[in-house]
C-alpha cells in the first residue's frame, strides 16, 4: 500500500444556505486559483442557471486547489435534501468531510442527514462554525449540538475527537481560537487544518487499475465522461479498460483522454496514479456506480445504496387545446428518450412505463428534486403535461406504510398556535419545541411527507413570509388515515377564448384569480382560487352586452385586482388528483384532467353513487 502525502480529498457538507458554495469561492480565491486580474462570479461553483436563479447547489461539482505543494480535491456538495443522491455519491470519492454548520441557525434536518453518511463511511470530518460573524451569532453553543448530534448518530471515539475551527466564508477568514474583538486575516489555518487531520488517499501503486463511477460529466464533443476517485493502480491515456456493469456484464472501453481537476477547469493529463480524482474520456455508455478496471482484471466495487424516492408524478404528453403551439418537443417518444436520459446522471430518480405510450412514471426525493427536472425540460423546449405529487407507499411486515419527516419550521413567538394547528390537521406531532434569539421558536414534528404538499406556501402566507421551513425523510410508519392538504376549490373557465376584464371583474369577487385580462384560456382550464372549498366554472371571456342608455358610471373603468402570479412549485402544491399542469417553454396552464364542463359534472354524480 501507499500513501499519497501531497493529495487530500475533501467534501463540504451541510444544510442548504449555511454557505458551503461561499466558502469554496473563497478557498478558490486564496489558494491562487484565479489570476490576479480575473474577474470572478459569486458563487462561481454554481455554474447552471437554476443554481444560480434560486440561489441553492443542485449538482455535486469538483474542483481542485493547492496549498504548500498538497492538492486538495474538492467535492461542494448540494445541502437540500431533495439532492441527496447528489451527496452521496460524492462522498464515495473522499476521504474527509469539512461540516459546515451556520453559528446561528445551528443543526439543521439536513446536517443530521449529511453527518450520517458520512460516519457511516467512516470519513474524517471537521467542524466548521460558519457564518460567526452574523448577527445573533451563537457559535459555541453551536459546537455543544453538533457534538450533540455525533452521540446522537452513535459517533465513534475516535469521530467525537474531531477538531473545530470558526470562519465567516463570505469574508475569507478562519480561526481556531475565536472571539468576535479578534479575527483571523485568511484561510489559512483551514488548510493547514485539512492537510494535518484529513488522511492521505492509500492504495496499490502497482496494483491492476480500479475505479468506481460516482459521477458522470458530459462533453458535445467527446460525449460522456466518467468522473471517480482512482482506488487502485494508475491508468493510462489509450489504455484498454473493461466496464463492470451493474447487471454483472463486462464491457470494453478504451481511455481515449484523461482529465484532472485544476481549479475550475478540467485539465488534459497522460497519466493518474491512485489516490487522485480522475475524469476519463470515451466510454459512450459509462453509468454512475459501474467500475471501471484494468481490461486484464475486471474487479467491481460496491457502490453506496441510494436513498429510495418519496414521490413519484405522472409525465404524460400535453394533450390540452393548445398543444405543440410553444414547444420544440411534443412528442412521447422525445418525451420518453428525455426522461430516460435524466436517469444517467440523476441517480435518485426512477423512470417508469406505464400502460399508455403516452404517460411515464417519475419518481424523486421531492418537490424539488421533480420541479427542477421539469423546469430543466421546460427550458430546453419540452412540452408536457404533469399529474400532481403524490408519496410511495411501502408495505412493511404486511402494513401499509408511508414515509414520515422530520420538519423544522423557525418562526417568530406570535405564530406558533397557528403552525401547530396547520401541522396538526396534517396528521403531524409535535417532538420539540425550542425558543431561538430574537423572539423566535423553532418547532419540531413529525409528519407524513403527503402532509408537506402545499404546506410551504399555506405556512408562509399564515406567518407573512416569515416562516423557515426544512424537512428531511425520517423514516417509514404505519399510514396515518385520510385528511385534506387542499381547503379551497378552484375557478374554471367556462369556454375557451381571450379573458375579459368585465367577466373577471365579475369573477373576482368568488376567489383569488390566477389569469388578467387579454390571456387565452380554454375550457376546463384552471384560472383561479375559489373562496370556498368547492369548484366553480365562470365565464371569464364574458363581454358586458351592449344596450343604447346610458347609466351613470357606467363607463367607469372596471378595477380588478392584480392576478396571483404562480411559480412552478405553487402550481404543484396547488394541483388536485383530477387535475394537471399544463408545461410548456413559456407557459404553465393548470387544467381539469376532464376539459368539458358536461362531462366533469356526469363523473362526479357517476362517482356519488
């Protein structure tokens, strides 16, 4: 065996927005990544479009940096938990773990979640206390629950021994010994921190290669390319390899080019010995947790199970009034080739038939995980329809079972009664209930992940936005029985056209309107919120008739109030089980799966009887 001194291989870990993107930018900075005369992004590891609109990590990214000789490479990881996939693949490819945690907000549902993957592969962490400069600032206490945290997860001894170190990311400074009056000037006793407790990559310097695929890049040119920490042996640009499928078949490749990671950039290399994070060129059809070997000895490692999606929708091809008039792709074959192609990087997704050529199954982690692959799709000129979220079930020891999550919701005093009765008629309970600084409580349940459907947004309208609100997957329990996520029912316009102010004038008064007027609607189409918990079908292309006398006022122009404008998340949080969400490039159209008026009405009085 050897040890390669000058190489650590680290990833950063933590709950969404504790700043882990932050604090790699500024690693990135100081180590001399970046010329002195570079202009460089915020947050410049969130490379795609979304991470950068929402302001959150989706994907796993690798970059490198050097400090006195050792490369460190670097693994920033997603923090929400939708993406979890994302971590856990990534975590295949370290051998340490920097935590951040922020000195404020303390362990999140997701620290829990990031910390137990990493201890149950046995990797090194460290603590960072991020953020110490923020208002309100708690960072020793903070220390005293994520040790809390590692007892709690039945951390080793040797795992509780782990050092800590405070720094504020968004300033480039780091410090062991804190104190608000004194702060360091860099990052250099985090480096210094990483190089001494982070061990050195080992591995059979001579042996016959081996790596495992956690990760897969992708390239117009060169097509797809596998992306994984060499376990063994060294490999060779040109060298013959053999691909140990996940169905037990061997492959054949060849290494048609080598990269390393050099900062922000892949840089082309002849030859990567063991220890080192290699990204290699020219296996078509290369997938994430398949092993790639030395052709001479094909040896598969085993690859970290994925968490099991939560919930699943329907994909399906759009098949409303307005149908292909905005969308390049329309079709249930690009629909299908698209959502299959999701599968090679997306490693918590589930495809699926279903018994109609025009509809696919989709399963994920979450609402978020699902509404960034539609938005992704949505982006690149896809036209579709989506059925609403609804969770998977498991059947454990002969019981129905459903999957339960830890939530977490930080709000101000005042707001706690009403939390706890929305949570409560939700089939939720609650386990903790800690007060925070500044008049805030943060409350802790237990609640069924069907009860989470549309909660975010009912919660943040009851608290005025100002409710934090996370959640992660607990666990499975036995199926808690039936309650209502949705108390209100929806507008539909009556027949298809170009809305009116005058008949949403007369609308408005029933609910909340999703639509203004000059929009084309057509029948069955959703267009508002009724204020009642009942469907209502109004003619909002209604025109006033015209008479010859003339009322005075009559010509005064009607007020209508601005429309709800809804995001992707709300239209799906919003969404029945008889109902779909029409998705195009430049629309999303919420829609009765029943579009005539007639037929709606037989259906229901088929289903009282």
């Amino acid at each position: 065996m050897i040890k390669r001194e000058n190489i650590r291989n680290i990833a950063i870990i933590a709950h969404v927005d504790h700043g882990k993107t932050t604090l790699v930018d500024a690693m990135l900075a100081q180590s001399g990544t970046f010329r002195e005369n570079e202009v460089v992004d915020e947050r410049v590891m969130d490379s795609n479009d979304l991470e950068r609109e929402r302001g959150i990590t989706i994907l796993a990214k690798n970059t490198s940096l050097y400090y006195n000789g050792v490369k460190i490479n670097i693994i920033d990881t997603p923090g929400h938990a939708d993406f979890g996939g994302e971590v856990e693949r990534g975590l295949e490819m370290v051998d340490g773990v920097l935590l951040l945690v922020d000195a404020f907000e303390g362990c999140m549902p997701q620290t829990r979640f990031v910390l137990s993957k990493a201890l149950a592969l046995d990797l090194r962490p460290i603590i960072v206390v991020n953020k110490v400069d923020r208002p309100n600032a708690r960072p020793y206490e903070v220390v005293d629950e994520v040790l809390e945290l590692f007892i709690d997860l039945g951390a080793s001894e040797e795992q509780l021994d782990t050092p800590v170190i405070f720094a504020s990311g968004r300033d480039g400074w780091a410090t062991a010994e804190y104190s608000p009056e004194k702060q360091a000037d860099d990052l250099r006793e985090l480096f210094e921190l990483i190089v001494r407790e982070i061990p050195c990559p080992e591995g059979e310097e001579d042996g016959p290669f081996q790596m495992l695929v956690s990760n897969i890049d992708y390239d117009d040119y060169t097509g797809r390319i596998a992306v994984g920490k060499i376990q063994r042996g060294s490999i060779k640009t040109g060298m013959p390899l053999a691909i140990c499928r996940a169905d037990g078949k061997i492959g054949r490749a060849k290494a048609t080019k080598l990269y390393t990671f050099e900062g922000l950039m892949k840089s082309p290399a002849e030859e990567v010995g063991t220890g080192d994070v290699v990204a290699i060129s020219g296996i078509a059809d290369i997938n994430i947790g398949e092993t790639v070997c030395d052709s001479s000895e094909p040896d598969p490692l085993p690859f970290v199970k994925i968490d099991d999606p939560v919930l699943s929708m329907t994909f399906s091809v759009n098949d409303s009034p307005f149908a292909g008039q905005d969308g390049k792709f329309v079709t249930s074959r690009q629909l299908r080739d698209r959502l299959y192609k999701e599968l090679d990087s997306n490693v918590s997704l589930r495809v699926e038939d279903t018994d109609t050529t025009e509809a696919f199954k989709v399963s994920g982690r979450g609402e978020l995980h699902l509404s960034v692959l539609i938005e992704n799709m949505r982006r690149e000129g896809y036209e579709f329809q989506v059925s609403n979220p609804v969770v998977i079930y498991k059947e454990i020891d002969g019981e129905k079972c459903e999957p339960i999550e830890r939530l977490t919701v930080d709000i101000p005093e005042e707001y706690t009664g009403a939390v706890m009765d929305q949570v409560i008629n939700r089939m939720g309970n609650m386990t903790n209930m800690t007060p925070t600084a500044q008049n805030y409580t943060r409350l802790e349940f237990l609640i069924p992940s069907r009860g989470l459907i549309g909660f975010r947004s009912e919660i943040l309208t009851a608290t005025k936005g100002t409710a934090i609100v996370n959640s992660i997957l607990e666990g499975y329990e036995p199926y808690k029985g039936e309650f209502n996520t949705r108390n209100r029912g929806a507008v539909i316009a009556w027949e298809g056209g170009e809305t009116i102010t005058y008949g949403l004038y007369n609308a408005q008064d029933r609910g909340t309107l999703f639509v203004g007027p000059g929009v084309k609607v057509y029948e069955g189409m959703i267009v508002g919120e009724c204020a009642r918990n009942e469907d209502i079908t109004i003619n909002v292309c209604k025109k006033k008739h015209a008479t010859n006398t003339r009322a005075s006022g009559s010509d005064e122009a009607l007020k209508l109030v601005p429309p709800k404008d809804m995001s992707l998340e709300q239209c799906l949080d919003f969404i029945a089980d008889d109902e779909l969400l029409e998705v195009t490039p430049h629309h999303l159209r919420m829609r009765k799966r029943i579009l005539k008026t007639d037929l709606r009405a037989k259906e229901a009085a088929r289903k009282k009887k």
